[in-house]
C-alpha cells in the first residue's frame, strides 16, 4: 500500500513588518519577568545594610568619643566627699602563671613490704612528729622476732656452758702446773723418777690445751650470742617498720593507701606538707629572666584568696624548656588563711613604667554597663562617662574621660 504525503509548500517574501511589534512584547515581558525576580533580593540587602547601619550608631548623635567630657547631668551643688584625679606612675607588669607549692614536701612511703591494716589520718588532718599515720600487718614479722629471741636465749646458754669449761679447764691447769712443780722439786732432790716428771709435764701441757681450747669455746659463744643479738635486733627494727610515724609536723595533703593495700618500698602511701612554707613555682619567658634573679622581691597575686604577697625568689632552674622557652622560676611566699598547694597564682615581673590617671575606687559610679564619675568644671558638676583599666591598691586607672588635676566626687560608700 502506498501512503501519499503531502506538503504544504509557502511561497512568496516573509512579512516581517507584521513580527515586529510581537518581538518588541516578548522582549519587554521578558525584562519585567527577570526584573521582578531579583527585586525581593534587592530589597533584603537595602533592609540589611540599613539595619547594619542602624546598629553601628550612624543614625544616632551625641556619641561619646574616648578622652573627651560627656556631660548626661549638671549639678550646682558640690558633694560631701571628693578628691582629684591624679596622674600618676604606673608599673606595667608581665604575668606569669604559676602553682602554689609546698617547700617541704613529704612523700611517705614502707620500709618494708606488707600488709595495710589501718591507716589512722585523712587529707587535711594536722599532725606532729612521731604521731602514727599507718600501721601494718606484723604477724609474720613477730613470729620471726620471737624466733630470734628464742636463738639469743639458747646462744647465751651455750655461752654459759662454755664459761663454766673454761672455769673447770682452768682450775684443771692449776692443779697440773702445781703437780709438775712438785714432781721438778722431787726430781731435783732425787726423790722421783724421771717418769714422774715427764708424766707432770705431759699433764700440764694437756691441761694447758684444755685451757686453750676453753677460751675458743669462749670466743665461739661469745660471738653466737652477738650474732643472736644483732638478729634480735633486727627484728626489733623490722617490727618498728610497721607502724609508720610523721616524720616531722605538719598537714596531710594527699592519703594514696587504704586498709589492705599492699605497702612496698618507694610506694607513696601519703603525702605531708608544711603549711608554713610555701611557694610559687612559675614559668617565665626567656627575654625576662634576668630580672628574677636569685634573692630578687617580686610580688605574687593569688587570686583564690584576694591577695597579693611580697615573695623571694629561691631558685631559677638554669635551663629552659625548648617547647615554650620558659624558665622555672621558684619564689617562697608567705603562709596566710585559706591558702593551699596547689592554688593557682601569677608572678609579677614589673616591665616599664607609664604615666596614667587614676581615681578612687569609690569614685566610680555605674548605670547600667557604663562607667560614670560626677567632675567638677566651670563650678558645675557633670555626671562624665568614662572607660576604667586595672584596678591597683583601692584606685582604679581611667582609660578615657578625665584628663587628669579635675575633682571629682566620692560615694559615701562602696554599694552606693
């Protein structure tokens, strides 16, 4: 089957004369398409960039600029209390952060190896030298005590027996020297054999090995009753190791051992520590160390505590570390309540010295987050804002604000 397609064929020029205008509609519909697409857009960042503006304070005036007056309030009458603004020198500091220790530290530990049965302090219990701290298993020990007590008893009966063969091989000898004398007097008088005198001779010389041989008895039993001894005390010794007394007075920092624990030698069972000497151990940088020389005052700042302590500094160990380039700075301190090793505290190494203006402490007023002192100018008191700095000694540093010689107003008290 034979399927005819047909064609439509156009002839004759295209009117572009009528396309024109439907051109000029697609385009311009299309600007307003992509134009309404992007204005949301537009408008969020006009609204941001106002809003940034807004918070950045570009529409408000009457900003206070640093180091000059601003004036909130007038007042014409002065106040009870005042003082002057002074300008005065202040010692820029480099802090180095440090840990409060003990000088004399006392690790505790067995002399021997045995069993825990009771250990009688806590950590922050205060003791004396010689009170008992731990006490251990002494069964065994005792038993080996008693052993050696009972050897001491038994050499000092040996040492007896041997006196006693001394004495008789002693008396033994007299009798045979006395006998040969009487047997010599005989033979020189004719009135005994030369027999019976070398039997009185050979007598004496086996009296006189007797005696000998009594006196290294002696000797002998003598030297096994101080064997027995030394044991004995040994023992005595060894028996005194299991109750561990203080060394020396002062506070328990730290208990490491409980009833059952296995005590050894070189095992820390508790540590001691003197509360009256203390120090701070400090790392400062290179560049700074020589001013902590050894003998040097430097101030110490606990923070724990509130204070700040006049220190000396002991000990500079002469090498640095190569990871933070620091020194090991040891300062001695002095012991004051509530402070404890192991508190955090920083070194004060003075720098430089500057010019700046401080004020009171009462002096200072605040409203809300901001810092204000009430100055006197032209006889008119103004309420002046003003940003503070460190605190030092009960005055504080004022940044900008005051320029320095303005009265100032006081508070009648700290609260106000």
């Amino acid at each position: 089957m034979i399927v005819k397609r047909s064609r439509r064929i156009l002839s004759g020029p295209l009117d572009t004369a009528d396309c024109a205008p439907e051109r000029s509609r697609l385009a311009m519909d299309s600007k307003l398409g992509r134009f309404h697409k992007i204005l949301p857009l537009i408008g969020g960042v006009v609204i941001l960039i106002v809003l940034m503006l807004y918070m950045g304070g570009f529409f408000r005036t009457g900003l206070i600029k640093p180091g000059l007056l601003k004036t909130v309030k007038t007042e014409e009458v002065a106040p009870d209390r005042t003082a002057y603004a002074a300008i005065e020198d202040i010692t820029e500091w480099y802090e180095a952060v440090g840990t409060v220790c003990s000088r004399t530290e006392t690790h505790i530990s067995a002399q021997i190896t045995e069993r825990i049965l009771e250990v009688m302090v806590r950590p922050g219990d205060r003791v004396e030298k010689g009170d008992p701290l731990i006490c251990l298993d002494n069964r065994q020990l005792q038993a080996k005590f008693d052993q050696a007590r009972q050897g001491l008893k038994a050499a000092s009966a040996k040492k007896e027996q041997a006196e006693q063969a001394l004495v008789a091989a002693q008396a033994i000898f007299a009798q045979a020297e006395a006998q040969y004398n009487r047997t010599k007097t005989y033979f020189d008088q004719e009135a005994a054999t030369k027999k019976d005198l070398e039997q009185a001779e050979a007598s004496l010389k086996q009296a006189k090995a007797g005696v000998e041989q009594a006196r290294k008895g002696m000797v002998g039993a003598d030297a096994f009753v101080q064997q027995a001894k030394e044991v004995v005390e040994e023992g005595r010794i060894t028996i005194g190791y299991t109750k561990i007394l203080a060394p020396e007075a002062g506070e328990v920092a730290k208990r490491s051992a409980e009833p059952g624990d296995l005590a050894w030698p070189g095992k820390s069972l508790l540590i001691l520590y003197a509360p009256g000497a203390l120090r701070l151990e400090a790392h400062v940088r290179e560049g700074l160390i020589g001013k902590v020389l050894p003998g040097s005052r430097l101030h110490v700042a606990i923070n724990a505590v509130n204070a700040t302590l006049e220190g000396t500094v002991e000990e500079v160990i002469p090498s640095a570390d190569p990871l933070s380039r620091t020194f090991l700075v040891k300062v001695a301190i002095p012991a004051i309540a509530s402070l404890y090793p192991g508190m955090f505290g920083r070194l004060l190494v003075p720098l430089d010295v500057r010019q700046a203006v401080v004020v009171p402490r009462n002096a200072i007023y605040r409203i809300g987050q901001m810092e204000v002192v009430k100055a006197e100018k032209d006889g008119r008191w103004y309420d002046c804002f003003v940003k503070t700095g460190k605190e030092i000694d009960g005055r504080v540093e004022i940044l900008s604000g005051l320029k320095g010689n303005e009265r100032i107003a006081l508070k009648m008290n700290h609260d106000e």
